[in-house]
C-alpha cells in the first residue's frame, strides 16, 4: 500500500473541475536572424560578392591563383601547390578564365553556384 492511499479516504475523492482553456498571448513573430555582413545583405548573390571580397585581398577585382587558392583551403583541399596549379588550369580551361587574370565576382559565382564541382 502506498503513503497516499493510506492518507486519502477512497469516499472523499471529488473530481477537480476543468481547468479553463488558456488563451496565449499573442506572440511576436520572430524576426530573420542578423546577418554577420555589411548592410544585412541577404540575397545568395549578395552573400557571395561578401565572400569574394574578403577573398580579394588585393582589391583588383579579381582572384587569381594564389588568392583563389584561398577559397579552395576554405572547402577542404589541402593538396600540394602543384596539384593547385592543376586544379587552376582546369578550372580556367572550364570556364574560360584567362590564367594570369583570374576570375572576376561573376566568374567566382558560378564557380561557388557549379555543383558539379563539388562531387
């Protein structure tokens, strides 16, 4: 037997009446998140003009092989610099990038957009 069964008379059990419903009140809708980029930008486009810049350490407009290099640790590729040299002469073949200029922030965004590449 238990300590309330032995303390509660079984005769003087009334049921407790209904709670009565709870009306919450009303809830702000939450707000998007700050962004850790200048001027809230917000669009993907946005986002990568952001990356590119911090990548163009330079600030010609443009990310050639050493600072493309940069973008390329980021993701995970941690081979020698002759495989990078490979891999940039590839990636100018493909999408037409003139080696000793580089790619601009339209060519980068269609480098970061080109799934392909990432399997």
């Amino acid at each position: 037997s238990s300590l309330l069964a032995a303390s509660t008379p079984a005769a003087t059990a009334v049921p407790s009446p209904s709670p009565s419903p709870v009306v919450p009140a009303a809830v702000p809708a939450p707000s998007a998140p700050a962004l850790p980029f200048p001027n809230q930008a917000r669009s993907r486009m946005q986002l990568i003009s952001h990356l590119f810049e911090a990548l163009d350490v330079s600030k010609r407009g443009r990310l050639n092989s050493g600072l493309l290099r940069n973008y390329a640790d980021l993701c995970g590729f941690d081979d020698a610099e002759e495989q990078w040299a490979r891999e940039y002469d590839v990636l100018c073949n493909l999408y037409g990038w003139s080696p000793e200029v580089g790619a601009d922030v339209r060519d980068f965004a269609q480098l970061v957009d080109d799934e392909e590449l990432l399997s």
